[in-house]
C-alpha cells in the first residue's frame, strides 16, 4: 500500500485569505455533486475579507499538501476540553485521498486537551457524513440556521483513560 500524500497544519496567514477563498469555493461548490441543491456554501466560504476575519477571531489552519496551500481548517475551543470543527475545507483534487483523514489526525494531535469534539454538516451532504462517521463521529442532533439548510451535528469523544472505570463488579 502507497503512503498517502505528505500533509501539514500550521497558522493561516492574512496574505493568503485570497487563495484560501478560492480554494474554498472550489471545495464548496463541488458538494453540489454530493446532494447539495446548489452550488455555494456557509457564510463567507468565498469571500477573502471573511477569511481574514477568521484568522482573527478563530484557530484558523492553513492545511498543506507537499508543502503546498491546499485547503482549511477552522477549530474553536469551547472550554473544559470541548473543541468545535468549525469548517473543514479542501481543494477538489484532494479528495478521498487521504488528506481530510491526515487533517484530523493532526488536529487531534495538536489539541490533544481535545475530550471532546463537535461539527456539524449538511444533512444533504452523501460525502462528509460517512467521512466524519468513518472517523468516530456519531449523531447527537440536528439544528438549523435561519434561511439554511438543515444540519447533523456530530460529536467525537476522546476515549477514557484506561483505568478510569471499573469493568469488573466490586467484591
């Protein structure tokens, strides 16, 4: 089996919220062949300024592939360990080959005070529902923004430390 393609995370930086926009749209828009009834996305996906904003407000991650800028990931912390995937994106041509799969891996590493982890996606979406499943993400509800679509929200949970529960009845 071939090792999948080299991915980074590091700081997303103001001079790139032109490219990232880009790529988000691109990313975005290709949800449409996945069950979206058209082509766009969350607020501000396609717009630079929105972007930059994030890198601001959030745990805005630039995601690279063989050293090149090929997508985002925004991470909110919530307190007491609970982390929120609040937008993953990447280009077209990356996907299903590795690369969200290699993203998550490493955002777990990089918060690993992580117990907890939510996101949510388009009901609609036949693409990132069974990628965030195939990971341990499990349904704890459904929500919906006013004028948006209806969303799943997921929810991963670090697994207990060994010893932290007892298996065994007391004697």
């Amino acid at each position: 089996m071939t090792p999948g393609p080299s991915v980074a995370l590091r700081r997303a930086r103001p001079e790139e919220a032109e490219a990232l926009a880009e790529i988000s749209r691109r990313a975005f828009h290709s949800d449409h062949a996945f069950g979206g009834p058209v082509a766009g996305g969350p607020p501000g996906y396609d717009s630079p300024e929105w972007q930059r904003q994030a890198m601001r407000w959030g745990r805005y991650h630039a995601v690279l592939v063989a050293g090149r800028l090929a997508g985002g990931a925004i991470v909110a912390g919530k307190g007491g360990g609970h982390f929120e995937l609040s937008r993953l994106f990447l280009d077209p041509a990356w996907h299903r080959r590795g690369v969200g799969r290699g993203v998550m891996t490493l955002l777990g590493e990089a918060y690993p005070e992580a117990t907890r982890w939510t996101l949510d996606t388009p009901v609609w979406n036949r693409r990132t529902r069974p990628f965030y499943e195939s990971l341990g993400f499990t349904e704890i509800g459904r929500t919906r923004q006013p004028g948006g679509p209806e969303l799943v929200v997921y929810e991963r949970r670090a697994p207990e430390p060994a010893g932290a529960r007892a298996d065994t009845e007391p004697i």
